[in-house]
C-alpha cells in the first residue's frame, strides 16, 4: 500500500467556500498496484487555518490494548494533533493533542472521527481571534521523524508557535 496526505483548500478564507471541502486535509491509503483507495480519513473537515496535512505517514506494528498486534500509520499534523489509524482499513485508533495549548479544536471524537471545534479560534469574517493554537505553520511541519520499534518511542520535532488571525476585505 501507499499512503499519503492531501493539502488544505483555497482560499483561505473558509467563508467563501463552505461545506466539509472533502478529500483536503485527508490521509488516504492506497493499493499499490491499482491505485485505488483503499480508504481516506479527513483530519480537519473545512480547514480554516492552512493546515496542509502532507507531512510524514511513520509505519509501526505495535500491539494494541488487548495485546493483539496491528499495522499502524501515525501521522502528526500541523494542526496540532497526533492520529493514529489502522493501517490495513484506515479506522481511527487515537487522536491525541501534541501539546495542552493546542485550542482551535477541543478534541477529536473517536467514534465520528470529527474535531469538536473552539469557534473562538475560528478565522470567519466577523470575528478577530487572538492566539490561534497553533499557527498557519502548525505545530508540525515538514520535518522527518522516526520510531524506534525496540523502545515503541517516536521522535518528531516540533513547533510551538500561535497566531492571530485578523480578517479584511480588499476590493
């Protein structure tokens, strides 16, 4: 299989092209000879802030809770979130905050697979948010990172940097 994750949607500004903006912001795994998707997961449905959700797909066997061992893909994003899938059907295995000051998202439910939004750190027309958490540059960007499997750690680097998001119109 293939995996890989698509970019955010255009414009930025999230007021002038609404719905989910489907199959942006997506991990999708594909079969490697036929090229067709095994499964897509979108991580910021309508993702408001540049998110760009391309960066490293790290593959681990790990076993899970109840000792049985899966194929997993992790993936952390620069929206600030870690998630992880079932590598074999794309199913959500965890969505974890990088850091606790992570706020344009609440959490991420595991049964829909949704991010539960802070509408205070939304960028709509009508509203000036201040310390959006994280930035256009996310809290993970383009940098490679690894997992050790003898010690099951990932090492990843990441940013810490927060924005504010003022909007304008220009004629």
């Amino acid at each position: 299989s293939i995996y890989f994750g698509t970019g955010n949607p255009a414009p930025w500004n999230e007021t002038m092209r609404p719905g989910d903006n489907k199959w942006t912001m997506t991990i999708f795994g594909r079969d490697a000879d036929t090229g067709e998707a095994k499964f897509g997961y979108q991580k910021t449905p309508h993702d408001e802030w540049d998110y760009a959700g391309v960066n490293v797909m790290m593959l681990s066997d790990q076993k899970d809770k109840d000792g049985k061992v899966r194929k997993l893909l992790t993936h952390p994003d620069r929206n600030g979130i870690v998630y992880t899938l079932d590598r074999t059907d794309g199913s959500l295995v965890s969505a974890n905050k990088l850091d606790d000051t992570v706020n344009v998202f609440k959490s991420v439910d595991l049964k829909t697979g949704q991010p539960v939004r802070d509408p205070e750190y939304g960028t709509r027309m009508d509203h000036l948010a201040k310390d959006i958490c994280p930035s256009a540059m996310g809290y993970h960007n383009q940098g490679h990172d690894s997992y050790d499997p003898k010690r099951e750690l990932f090492y990843m680097g990441i940013n810490h940097i927060c924005m504010d998001w003022e909007p304008f119109m220009l004629p």
